[in-house]
C-alpha cells in the first residue's frame, strides 16, 4: 500500500499525529480553497480561518476547531453586499470506514453518518467535507445590510437607501385598488338589479314579440340574484 498523500492542509496523514495532537491553522483563502470549495455560495470573503486540534486515540481521531472568518453577501432586501461574520465551533469523531468502530457510531458505510461522526479512508483523515459543511450550515438563508434596510423602490428598482430616485411614491396596497374597485361594482350592480326587478314584467312581454331574447333572460337572472 502506498503510504497516503495529503492534498492540501486540510488533509492529515493519521500516523503523522502525534500523541500530543496536531495543530490546525488553516487560512481557507489561501490556494483559492473557499473559492474552489464554497463556489456560488459566497463570492466574496474577506477572511477565512481554521484554527483547531487533531487528536488520537486508538484507531479514532478527534477533530475540534474553530471557524472564524468574514464575507460579503447579498442583502435579500436590497441585494446590496451586506456583512456576515462567521464564528463557529465544531467537533468531529473521525473513524476508519469500515471498523467495527464506525458501525458501533453508525457510519459503517458513510451514508447515514451522525452528525458529528465522519468516516476517513486509507490513513488520511480530509477535513475539507467537515469544514465545507460548518461554513455552509453557519451561513444565514436570508440577511438584510442593515436591520432597517429600506429595500428597493417598487416602481425603478433604485436602492431606497441611495435617495429619492424620483418616483411619485403611491400607497403599498395601490395594485388591490382596482380590486376593490371591481367588488363596489359588483354591489352597485347587485343593487340596481335589485331595482331593476319590477321593471321584470314589462320585460317579459318584450320577450313574447321575440325581441332581446337574450338579453331579457340574462336580466332576468341578474334580477333573481338580486333579490
Ligand atoms: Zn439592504
Ligand atoms: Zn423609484
């Protein structure tokens, strides 16, 4: 068996930790690593670190570490940049796939891992899936620049927050307007059915010279609704 080639500092030779451990001090933006591991989640970061210990015991390893860093989202009110800082703590067991340890914490084979259990192959413990999965868990789903953020004006787009952009502002609820407008219709219409209900009679001897067929029997169903 070749002996394992770590691939970057995220990846740890198991027999190279030593019994007092070995230390983490990762700068995640160096080599591209966010950009290559964390793409399309967050373009921009403005610092990135792992500081954490690797620790042995018997065939299982212990990770534990610290994710500290900050970038720049985008404001869901806005979509203006909006700062995120990240700080967070994480733990793992790490186990040799396919040892009687890895069944025992439920990662026999990796796909219904605990959560804070993952399984390492061949000797190399790779924390890079265990630090992908922190940042990505710690990252907020939705986040505003600022608690207040005006959001962007409903009729050009512009940030409210950059000043007027000269649009006549108009009432938030002003596209339901016409609604109302259409169910007052609809009452009037109701009530002048309503009058319009003894004229009914008249109506119907129209009907028997033939004339307005239609539009006598529509009116009189107007005028049973009404009633
Ligand atoms: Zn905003
Ligand atoms: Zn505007």
């Amino acid at each position: 068996m070749r002996p394992p080639k770590p691939q970057g500092p995220l990846q740890v030779v198991v027999r190279e930790i030593t019994p007092a451990g070995r230390e983490l001090l990762v700068d995640l933006l160096a080599d591209g690593w966010a950009t290559a591991s964390l793409d399309g989640v967050a373009a921009v970061w403005e610092r990135l670190e792992l500081r954490g210990m690797l620790t042995i015991a018997g065939e299982l390893a212990y990770a534990r570490g610290r994710i500290t860093g900050s970038v720049a989202l985008e404001c869901s009110r806005c979509l203006g940049p909006a700062a995120f800082v990240i700080d967070g703590e994480f733990t793992r067991v790490l186990v040799p796939r396919g040892t009687d340890q890895a069944a025992a914490l439920g990662a026999a084979d990796g796909a219904h891992e605990e959560p804070d259990v993952a399984v390492f192959d061949d000797g190399l413990i790779d924390l890079a899936p265990v630090v992908r999965e922190e940042i990505l868990v710690a990252l907020p789903y939705a986040l505003l620049c600022r608690e207040d953020c005006p959001g962007l004006c409903v009729q050009c787009g512009k940030p409210k927050a950059d000043g007027a952009c000269g649009c006549v502002a108009t009432p938030v609820d002003d596209r339901w307007s016409g609604l109302r407008g259409l169910q007052v219709a609809n009452r009037v219409d109701s009530a002048a059915a309503a009058l319009a209900a003894p004229a009914a009679p008249e109506q119907d001897e129209n009907d028997q010279s033939g004339e307005n067929d239609r539009s006598t029997s529509a009116s009189k169903s107007i005028a049973r609704e009404g009633r």
